[in-house]
C-alpha cells in the first residue's frame, strides 16, 4: 500500500469540510458557510481571471508584433480616459458599446444557429417516422438504436454483409457479439420505446411511437407559438387552444425544474460518496478517513455556530428605552 502525501489526505479533509460548511446553511445563515461561499467565489473569479489574461491577452503580445498592430489597442485604451477626465468621459462609450454589442452578436449567432436553428429543423421533418432498417442503416443510424453502441454496430455492419438480418434475434445473436454485448441489448428490447419499436429488418416500417411523439411536439409548438400571438383576441377557440399552450409551457418548465433539482440531487449524492471514498481506492479511503474527518468538521462547525449564536450583537442591543432614558 502506497502511503499517501499529507497535503493529498488534507486536502480530502479541507474539501470535506467546506462540504459541511456549505450544508449548514440548512440551520442559517453563518460565518462558516459565508467563508464557504466567499472561498468559492474568489477562486472561481481568480480561476477565470487567469485563464482568460492567459489565454487571450498573453498569446497576443507572447508573439512578435508590429507597431500598428498596437495602434487599435491604444486607441480603444485611450478611450477609457473617462477614468481620470469627465469631460472626456463619452469617449468610453465606444469601446463598450463595441464589446457588448460583440458579444451579444455572437450570442444571438449561437443561440439561433443551435436552439432555434434545431427546433425549426426538427418540426419541420415529416410526422412519419421510420423504424431504422438494420440491413441498410450506416453505422452513426444503428447506434441510435437503443443497446446499440458504435461497436456493436460496426460489428452489424460486417454480419449483414454476407448474410442480411432476418429478424431482430438473428441480428442479436450473431457470433461475432459477445455475451456481455447480447445482455445489453436484450435489456433494451421493448415494443414502446426499445430496440424492437425503434430497428426493423425491413425498409419503411413505422415507428408509432416516434409519429405520436412527432405530432405532440408539433402541436405543443403551434399552440405555445399562439399563445403568445396577441394580434387576435384569445377567445372562443383561439382562447382555448392558447390555453393548450399555457399547459404546455408549464409541463416544459415543470421538466426544466425537476431536471435542475435532480441535477443538484446528483451533485448532494457525488459529495456524500466522496466523503465515503467511493471515487479513490480502498487502500487510499483507509487512509483518508472521510467519514472521520465529515464528524470532526461538522463538531467544529455546531461548536463554531453555537458560540457565534451565544456572542454576537442582537439588534436592539445597547439602545436604552424611553422609560430606562428617564
């Protein structure tokens, strides 16, 4: 067993125990998770600030450069002289208005060329989905078949050459897979949503599943785009199927919470297996003592709380009554 470096064991332990300095916000705000929160802050700012200076302004003048090459860069620094003369404050506006409106171009490009872009593209394909034929299907079309990984369907790809697919078994059951390959895929067979309503041994067979999943996105799309077309007054029909929509926004941003909590669930459930040492050997959890160190932190943080809640000023306190000032 190779003795770990006592930095690597208190730096398990420092981790641990901002670990708990962040948990015991659930009793109040306090001085330990405050330093928690600041710490986190500061290192995260200072990580940026580095890697940024590093990565965009030090490549710049780590290279040869020419004196023009200079010139827009003094010319936009000048510009900021708003810092040390009012008079010539409105000359900082041109170099700020530049570098937001950059950003923000570049912003809306991504954000239409990606969320928007792959929306229309999606609502705009047929209602009709095909089962993906596994006798004809290139490799990137079998590997969404669900148990279907890019080995396994480059290995498809070689068996049906000689003898095509007659059935999903047949497919399933080739030589070349093995046995831990054949297990995936039997736990992915299902006739709703599995590898049996998705792969098909035959062209233009459909996917029911995939055409009722098309028409409720298509529908949820019409009917949240009406809802926020107010050029026609939201009664009688028009009303009710903008009502539709309201639903559906709420069923999209109840899916967006819940995914969001989960996500921070996962993080809650990551921490407590790392105080437990699931993420390092065995020989190295020995060592590091996680649960130890998780009831030495939290005894010194309800020790630290209790003598902040027993020392600190309350509100009202040295102010004297009007009875007591008489």
């Amino acid at each position: 067993m190779t003795a770990l470096a006592p930095m690597d064991v208190l730096g398990a332990w420092v981790g641990i125990f901002l670990t708990m300095a962040i948990l015991s916000f659930l009793y109040g705000d306090n001085p330990f998770y405050k330093f928690a929160e600041h710490l986190f802050i500061g290192i995260s700012i200072g990580y940026v600030v580095v890697v940024q200076f590093k990565n965009n302004f030090w490549l710049k003048i780590d290279h040869p450069m020419s004196p023009w090459d200079l010139v827009p860069a003094l010319l936009i620094a000048f510009m900021f002289i708003k810092l040390a003369s009012r008079r010539l404050a409105w000359l900082g506006r041109f170099p700020l208005a530049f570098v937001v409106a950059l950003y923000a171009g570049q912003s809306v490009t991504a954000l239409v060329g990606s969320d928007l872009g792959d929306q229309i593209k999606t609502a705009s394909r047929s209602l009709i989905v095909d089962r993906i034929d596994l006798n004809s299907a290139e490799p990137n079309e079998l590997s969404q078949v669900p148990g279907v990984s890019p080995a396994i369907a480059a290995k498809l790809v070689l068996e049906r050459t000689d003898h095509p697919f007659t059935s999903l078994d047949d497919a399933w059951s080739r030589p070349s897979l093995t046995a831990a390959e054949r297990t995936d895929l039997a736990d992915e067979r299902g006739a709703l949503v599995g590898a049996e309503a998705r792969a098909a041994v035959e062209r233009n067979q459909v996917d029911w599943f995939g055409v009722v999943s098309s028409v409720l996105l298509l529908v949820a799309l019409l009917t949240g785009l009406l809802y926020f077309y107010f050029s026609i007054a939201h009664t009688g029909a028009i009303g009710r199927v903008s009502r539709v929509g309201v639903w559906i926004l709420m069923i999209g941003f109840g899916a967006s919470f819940g995914y969001t909590v989960q996500g921070r669930i996962a993080l809650a459930i990551a921490r407590a297996q790392d105080v437990r040492g699931n993420f390092v050997s065995p020989a190295d959890a020995a060592q590091i003592h996680g649960e130890l160190a998780a009831i030495v932190s939290a005894v010194i943080i309800v020790a630290g709380i209790w003598f902040w809640e027993r020392h600190k000023p309350r509100h009202g306190a040295g102010i004297a009554t009007p009875g007591e000032a008489s």
